[in-house]
C-alpha cells in the first residue's frame, strides 16, 4: 500500500462517512477492527473530518460495546463482520 493509495482511500472513506452519514466535526465512530490497515484508515478519516474514532478490541462483548457506545455518543460503528454477534446480542436496548 503506497502512501498515495492510502491517502486516496482515507479521503473517499472520509468522503463516504460524511455525505453517506453525516458525520462530521465532533462526532465520533466506534471501531472494532483487527490490527490492519483499514482501522488506521478509519482513523484517518475521523481525522481528516474532525472527529474521533473510538478504538475498541476485537474481543469486546456485548456489554463492554454497549458502554463504548453509550459513553462515546458514537454515531456509527466499524466493526469486523466475524463480530456481529456482539452487535446482535446487544439487542433491541443497544444505545442508539
């Protein structure tokens, strides 16, 4: 991945989170990602539009993320997709 290549990726996700989302200056996204490039990314792109990602570990439980995401007002939340099982077993009573 050159550096060029991973600008380009942090713009158009910084791009997509903003217009796709709304999300913007103050705000903050929940991550649980494995240790690659996508969660620098995410990072960046939190960056570039103001806000913070909130970093989590890939091992979180349901009540740990329910405290991360109540606590952090996040307003999404990139998360691995072998974790939606975490996602699911917070229920329909998971902070919005």
């Amino acid at each position: 991945l050159t550096y060029r290549a991973l600008h380009e990726r942090v713009e158009r996700l910084a791009a997509r989170l903003h217009h796709d989302h709304r999300i913007g200056r103050g705000d903050a996204v929940a991550v649980a990602l494995y240790n690659r490039a996508e969660l620098l990314e995410v990072q960046a792109a939190m960056h570039r539009l103001g806000g913070a990602a909130v970093s989590s570990s890939w091992r979180v439980t349901a009540p740990e993320l329910a405290h991360v995401l109540s606590h952090s007002g996040a307003r999404a939340l990139v998360i691995e997709a072998e974790l939606g099982h975490v996602v699911d077993a917070l229920g329909p009573d998971r902070p919005k």
